[in-house]
C-alpha cells in the first residue's frame, strides 16, 4: 500500500505542474473601494507584499460614506471596516480564477484518498499493538492534533502574511493569496471547495505525507501528520465560513462556531485589522489568546530582524509596533 501511496501522491505531484508565481495586478486593486481600518497608517496594496505601504504608490480608493445596510454590503460579519460594493467580484492577483477547475478536484480528492489510506494503515498499526488501548489512543491522538494544527496554522499563516511575496519560489502563490487577502477578502467566500484549499495541497497534501513515506513514520506518527496535513489543508474552508454569513452557511456550521470547535467568526475578525498582527490561527483558534498574549509572534519577528534583518509587514504597518517590539514589549492586548 506504501508504494501505491507514493506513486499517488508522484502523480499529483507531476499532473499540477507546479504553480506559477501569481503577479499583483495594480490596475485591479487600484480599482477597489475599501474603507481603512482605524489604524493611521496609509493603506495600499502591492503584492510585492500586499500589506505594504510604500510611499507614492497607488492608494486604495476610500468610499467616501459609510453603508448603512448590511445585508447589501456584507463582507465580513463583524466589521466595519471593511465592506464589499454589492455585486462585485473582484480579483485580487493577475491569473487568479474563482472557477473551480479539474485538476483542483483531482488535487485535493487525490490528496484526502491518500490521506484517508494512510489514516488506514496507521490505524491498523495501533489496533495491532495496542489492542485495548487503541481507541483511546487514536481519540487522544486525533483531538491533540486537532489542536496542534490549529498552532500550526497560525505559525503558517504568520509566516506568509509577514514574508515574502508573489515571487517567492514554491510558496509564492500562497503568499500572494494570503496577503492579497487582507485587501479583498470578500473572494474567499465565492470560491468553491477545492478552488479555495487546493494551493494548501502542495507543502500539506504533497510534500509530508512523502516525507513522513521516506522516513518511515508508522502507527500513531503517521496518524498525527496526516491528521494534522489535513486540517492544514481544510483550515482554509474553516476560514472560509468565518467570511460567509451565518444565513449562507449550514445550521451545523453556526453551531460549530458557535461553541468553539471551529474557529469563530468573532475570532476571525480581528485578524482583519491593521496591521494584521494577531490572531493568525484558523483551524478553531483555540491557541490564538495565548500566542497573542505571550507576544509569541512578536518574538519570531524580532528574532528574524536580528538573524537576517528582515522586517515583518506587521511592523511595516505600524511602526510603533516595530519600536516596541524591538525593546523587548511583546505581550498585545487581545
Ligand atoms: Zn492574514
Ligand atoms: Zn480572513
């Protein structure tokens, strides 16, 4: 079956023929009429880094009043800051389809059937080993990483919000995707299933399950990294239902969100927020106070100035945040 696996997952690999870079489109995002959140900081796009603000490029349209009726303009349950002209469809990056196409289906359902056997296999594995405990060993297995990969999407998503751009080899494409974002994240919700989580298929659908093959994970190993390569994947449908309202979205889902087993809208909402600095975790945002409170993200910033001199776009934003984070005042309010 390992082998089986590999050729799958070889397949897929070859027949998606790796993303192309996605370029910003400056005449598409000049179009755009956004608010601007109430933080002072000039707001532009460029998906050289879409959260950037250089000094004379192309500003954002301001709208000029505010709407007054949500359920025309609604975009993003919670907030005011940001809201969509009724009827707009816009896209954000040059290249970029809200169509669902092909090779996305086959991508992702090519991707969860190699999860789900190799689910399977290591399954098989601890009902051989551990015959009583099995079950409570694949239960405790199963909600740690439920857990563990909401952390994981945090550090993820921190990571492509604040480096790197369109042009980064290999994750250029999710980096444009996720800053491009910020600035219209209305598109999130008019993509279909497989066109929105397909891009995560790549380092979480491809790259580990191979890995995990090469290095020969087995039994409850295995179990937690497909587990937890899946909700990495399915974490850009749980962020997905955090922009749609709660009449576009099941009963079940609103009452999933509602109690917290997945991430809530509440919760998403003040990620959208200049300077785009907390709140990062998208599976069920579980881990969010915490990292927040800690200033665990500000301590990976610092640390990345200081090893390669990088600024993160958060600090770009706000400069304040830059200074304190430099003295040593991580912890933010949350
Ligand atoms: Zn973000
Ligand atoms: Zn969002």
């Amino acid at each position: 079956m390992k082998y089986v696996a590999l050729i799958i997952v070889g397949t897929l690999c070859l027949a998606s023929g790796f993303l192309t870079p996605l370029k910003y489109d400056s005449k598409v995002l000049s179009s755009l009429s956004l608010r601007r959140s109430s933080v002072n900081v000039p707001f532009c796009t460029s998906l050289k880094s879409a959260t950037l603000p250089p000094p004379s490029s192309s500003k954002v349209k301001v709208s000029p009043s505010k709407s007054t009726d949500k359920s025309q303009d609604f975009v993003f349950g919670l907030s005011d800051d940001l809201v969509r002209e009724k009827g707009r469809k816009t896209l954000v990056l040059e290249g970029d389809d809200l169509t669902t196409k092909p090779y996305q289906i086959i991508l992702v359902w090519g991707t969860f059937l190699v999860q789900f056997l190799l689910s399977l296999s290591s399954l098989s594995t601890i009902s051989s080993s551990h015959p009583l405990l099995s079950l409570p060993l694949t239960l405790t297995t199963l909600l740690l990483t439920y857990a563990l990969s909401d952390l994981g999407s945090g550090i993820f998503h921190w990571s492509v919000d604040n480096y790197g751009n369109g042009s980064t080899p290999i994750l250029g494409n999710i980096i444009a995707a996720f800053q491009g974002h910020h600035t219209a994240p209305w598109t999130i919700t008019e993509r279909g299933f497989e066109n929105n989580v397909h891009k995560l298929c790549y380092p979480f659908g491809v790259a580990l399950p191979l890995l995990s093959y090469l290095l020969g994970l087995r039994g409850i190993g295995l179990l937690s990294l497909t587990t937890f390569c899946f909700f990495e994947i399915m974490s850009q449908e749980l962020h997905k239902w955090t922009h749609q309202t709660p009449k576009d979205t099941s009963s079940v889902i609103n009452w999933l969100q509602k109690y917290n087993f997945v991430l809530s809208r509440r919760s998403h909402n003040k990620h959208h927020t200049m300077p785009f600095s907390g709140n990062y975790c998208i599976v069920n945002g579980w881990n969010n106070g915490w990292l927040d409170r800690s200033g665990f993200f500000r301590r990976l910033e610092k640390m990345v100035w200081e090893w390669k001199g990088v600024e993160s776009n958060s600090w770009k934003l706000d400069g304040e945040l830059k200074e304190r984070t430099l003295r040593g005042e991580f912890r933010q309010e949350v």
